[in-house]
C-alpha cells in the first residue's frame, strides 16, 4: 500500500516516442520508428491497444520533430471511410476504425532534446498532473494472453506505490537495463530495496531487468525536476524512482508472457514472425514458411 495513503486508479498513460529510431535507418529517415508495422499494425498502435485494454483513458504522447504521422495515425480519416464503406469492405473498415480515439483522450508533449528517458517522462508533468500514471515504451511489445498493463493494474489495484514490470536477463547483458537490488523475493511480486542503471555483470546487484511498463505515483516528478544526469550522461527515470524507495512502496512484478525489444532489427524480426504465427488468416502460411526457410 501507499504507506497509508489510498490507492487511486490509474487512468494515464505516458509514451516516450520522441526517439530518432537510428537502429532502422533509411527506414525511419521520415517515417517515425513507431509507425514501423508489426504485423498489421504499427508498434505505437500495439501499445495503446494494451494500455486501453488495461483502463486507461488518457493516453500521452510525448514526441519529438517529424512525429506528426502518429497523431495522424489514431484520428478519424473520413474519406477512407467512406470509400471502404461504398465497396463493401467492411473487414477493413473494422480494421481501420481499431486505430481510431475517443476525442480528448489522446494529448501531445515535445521533448525538445534527446536528454534521456527521465527527460521525456518529465515533459508530461503537468499533463499528468496528481496522479499515478503508466509508462510504456512502444519499443518494448509483450506477447500474452492477457496484456502485460493489465496484468500489472491488476496487481497495482491489491498493493498500491509504485510498480514495474521485471524479467530475468543473463548476467552478461546487465548493462544494457535497470536492474533491481532485491530486498524480498515472493514469486510474481518481489520487494525492491534499490535500483541500479546499466551496472556492470560483476556489479549488478541481481539479473532482474525492468522492461518498458512502469506504473509510478507522480511524486517521481520531484526528483525529475532536479535534472541530474546519470548513465551515459543522460537524464534517467531509473534513478528519480530510486529516490522514492522507502518513502513509498515499489515492488518489480513478473509478468507472464514474451517480451520482445523491437528497438533492434533482430528483436523486431522475431517479434514479427512470433505474431505472423498467432494470426488467424495468415499464421499456418507463417509457420511453414518458418519450416522451409529453416531448412535452408
């Protein structure tokens, strides 16, 4: 629990996508990384998906240059509409009509500069305003049954604070997550006495990684206000949520289901087969086109 404090809803949502997507260049030389499809829709599309799915009513987008295609992504295209509804292509019309908004639930924030995630969670300050909000990063895409947000709502809703989604990573890859000092271990939820960003194998204090779901009070946004810079010199939300450990409860919780980090080419691929393969029109093709490429 908040030490005392009632737990109130989360109804906001924060996505960081003011990022320049260089992993995917020529591909994202104007289109926005998260406009790149997974499957038959982008991966910004996948992630609002599961955070509506999970309760959430106002949906952040904290952008950058050149991002313009995302807004224009969820809002209403009446042409098209009109021009699939006169040929009778109502599958498609669903289809497309999935990516559309309620008016007023979607807001937009600019990140002016590239000073880290930290700095891109703060951007959204004041349109988050009192109130716990989650974070996704739109890179970071969780295959389960039910929606890794979901999940973690879920679990917010019995022990209020501050949460984070955790999965185990092998020892030689610490450096590239935020990884948790445990204080007790309970399954599903484990009790956090301190995090650490990016530490070195022989440093890191366990192999228990934070991926891109967060759900955190918004007194996170007092240690953001500092600016201090951390790993690699930029500004991380790692070390603001550090500061509220002790004051607040924080717990990591492990999700079921399959992460897949389609920030690079390789995770992205993987990520696109393992949905190619779960869809119901294409996904048998899928699978022995996996099979014949395979036995190459």
């Amino acid at each position: 629990m908040l030490f005392g404090k009632s737990i109130k809803p989360v109804r906001k949502a924060v996505f960081p996508v003011a990022g320049l997507g260089t992993r995917f260049l020529p591909a994202t030389k104007v289109m926005p990384k998260e406009m790149l499809p997974l499957v038959d829709r982008p991966l910004i599309q996948h992630a609002v998906e599961e955070a509506r799915d999970a309760g959430i009513e106002e949906f952040i987008f904290v952008t950058g240059r050149h991002k313009e295609m995302l807004e224009e992504h969820f809002d209403f295209q009446p042409e098209l509409a009109e021009k699939l509804e006169a040929v009778g292509k109502k599958d498609l019309l669903d289809k497309m009509r999935t990516a559309e908004m309620p008016e007023g639930s979607i807001f937009l924030t600019r990140q002016p500069k590239a000073l880290g995630l930290g700095h891109a969670i703060w951007c959204a300050k004041k349109l988050v305003g009192d109130e716990p909000f989650a974070i996704m990063l739109p890179d970071d895409v969780v295959q389960a049954p039910k929606g890794c947000l979901a999940q973690m709502v879920e679990q917010y809703n019995k022990v209020g604070g501050n949460l984070v989604a955790v999965m185990d990573v092998p020892r030689e890859d610490t450096s590239k997550y935020g990884i948790l000092d445990i204080k007790a271990d309970h399954g599903k939820l484990v009790e956090i006495k301190g995090l650490v960003e990016k530490p070195k194998p022989e440093n890191a204090p366990s192999t228990l990684s934070i991926i891109g779901r967060y759900i955190l009070q918004p007194e996170v946004f007092a240690h953001l206000d500092a600016f201090e810079t951390g790993a690699g010199g930029e500004i991380q939300i790692t070390d603001a949520m550090a500061k509220l450990i002790g004051k607040q409860a924080f717990h990591g919780f492990r999700y079921e289901g399959t992460r897949f980090d389609c920030g690079s080419r390789l995770g992205f691929i993987e990520a696109t087969i393992a949905y190619g393969m779960k869809d119901p029109e294409i996904g048998p093709q899928i699978v022995n086109l996996v099979k014949k490429y395979g036995s190459h």
